[in-house]
C-alpha cells in the first residue's frame, strides 16, 4: 500500500471574493486534507478575507494572512504573496508543497490523485492537471505540452521546488512556466495528468483586462520566456482557430513580435531559453513527422 506524502497549500488571493469559496469549499472536502493551508489576502478589499476568515475559524488548519493594500496587481506581487505563505510552513513536516489559485475548484479526490502519483514515482517533482473554463474543452495535446504544468494548481515535491529555488518574481507574468521550466531543467521530471481537471472560474489573464489584450500581453510574455520565434509562428496559427477566432492568433504573435522589435530584456537565464527552444523544436518536429511523443523520461539540463 503507498503511503502519501503530507501535503501543505499556498493560496495567494486578491479580490477573489466572487470565487474563493468554491476553492475553500472544495478543499475541505478532500478526502486526505492538507496539514496546512495558508491563504495570503494580497491587500483584497472586495470580503475575500471575510470570506476566508469564516472557514478559518472552522477549520484549524487553514490561515488567513493579510498584506497591506497595493495599487498595482501584478505577479511579482502574487510571488511576493507566496512567499508570505511560504514563510508559515517553515516548521511544519510535509513533503509536497501545491499552489492554489483562488477561483478554482475540483472533486473531493483531486489531490489524493496527485499525491498518489508523487507516491508512485520518485522521478516526478512537479504535477498538475488541466483546467477547463466554462464548457470549452480541455487542452489539444497536439499543441499543449503534457509536461506543462498549469499555474492554477502546481503540486511540487518539496525538494524539486527548493531546487528551483522557489517563484521568481515576474511582474509581466509566466511564473509558473519558469517554475515548469526550470524544473526539468534541473532534472525533474514535470507532468499534466488529464484524467483529472479543475475548474477555473475566471478566464485566463482577464483580471485587469479583456480576451483580446490578453492575447497580446501573452504574445508579450512568450518573447519574454524566449519561445523561438519558429514555435510562436505556430502557435500564434492555431491560436486563430480559437475564440476569438483570427484576431486572438493575430494578437498573439503582434505581443510577441513587438516585444522582439523593442529588445525587451528577458527576465529569465540564457540557459533556461536555450533549454526550452531545445523542447520546442523537438515537439516541432514530432507534430510535423507525424512521430508519437515518447514516455515521458527524466530530462536533464544538457
């Protein structure tokens, strides 16, 4: 019989009031709950923390941490709210560390799932399943790569996320892709396992800002990351067979090709776009001859 590993929860949450007690609701009907859940209230001022406060008083195990109110939202700030989280788990035991989006929500064996899976297989440092917004369906797995680990839910093994040396903080975004990235990178294997999903209530990258500029600020966040310009092509392509349809593929690679014109700095190492472009033109090169993806197998930096 496997035994699984103790688990602890961080939840950055700003102005999440309209969707927090759906994840709150979810996460306590879990069938193995967390040793602790940590939500950081990044200066909410819609009742978020009313709202996290109720079920805190309920349940020991939950902890509502309040930042002071900032004007800006951004994902510096939301690492920043992690890493507030981060520091109350310092003393406690526990082998799996998981971010958790605010506006998600999921069965009552969502993380026995994950955690059985970190259980089976040591080589895994990082899991996660897909989301699914509204009735769309979930990822192409043509297109999506499944080592891709979604930032609504990132389930890391606690020594794969100390050697990634935790968040880094983006203010343009991408945390959780450097966090996916780095990871295989340093060795560890990263997996999406689409026999489960969450359900994200609040479409990707439209808290400040609506479908069309988010697709250009995606395009923005791809070049930062340093996607090879061959990969966003593609990419940008498919995305015009999407809602919305043409103009989000257009924007898309637009975000991008601005960014490139501009010579923005990219916020990541050259070793870690070397690596990823390394990736990208393999899957490149299976989607065009045809050739199935492999087992997924521990990749390692060089």
């Amino acid at each position: 019989m496997v035994t699984l590993p103790r688990y602890v929860l961080i939840t950055p949450a700003r102005n999440e009031a309209q969707f927090i007690e759906l994840t709150l609701q979810s996460v306590v009907a879990q069938t193995v709950q967390p040793v602790k859940w940590v939500i950081v209230s990044d200066g909410s001022t819609d009742g978020t923390d009313d709202i996290v406060g109720r079920y805190a008083a309920e349940y020991p195990w939950i902890e509502l941490v309040r930042m002071p109110e900032r004007r800006e939202r951004h994902f510096a700030g939301k690492v920043h709210a992690f890493q507030a989280g981060y520091a109350r788990v310092t003393d406690i035991e526990y082998e799996v560390i998981a971010s958790l989006d605010g506006d998600i929500s999921f069965e009552e064996d969502y993380f026995v799932f994950l955690l059985h899976k970190l259980a089976e297989d040591g080589s895994l440092g990082l899991v996660g399943t897909p989301f699914q917004e509204d009735a769309t369906p979930i990822y192409d797995y043509r297109f999506v790569n499944i080592e891709h680990v979604s930032g609504a839910c990132q389930v890391f093994r606690r020594q794969c996320f100390e050697d990634i040396g935790g968040y880094v903080p983006v203010k343009g975004g991408c945390i959780d892709h450097i966090a996916v990235l780095t990871a295989r990178m340093k060795g560890w294997r990263t997996r999406t396992f689409p026999e489960k999903v969450c359900l994200h209530h609040r479409t990707m990258g439209t808290a400040q800002s609506g479908v069309l500029s988010a697709r250009f600020k995606n395009g923005a966040k791809d070049y930062a990351i340093g996607n090879h310009p061959l990969w966003e092509i593609f990419r940008a392509a498919y995305q015009m067979t999407k809602p919305p349809y043409v103009m989000g593929g257009f924007l898309l690679g637009l975000g991008y090709t601005w960014s490139m014109l501009r010579g923005l700095q990219r916020p990541v190492s050259a070793e870690l776009v070397a690596f990823q472009r390394r990736e990208q033109m393999e899957r490149l090169r299976r989607f065009l001859t045809g050739r199935k993806t492999p087992h997924p197998q521990r990749l390692a930096a060089s």
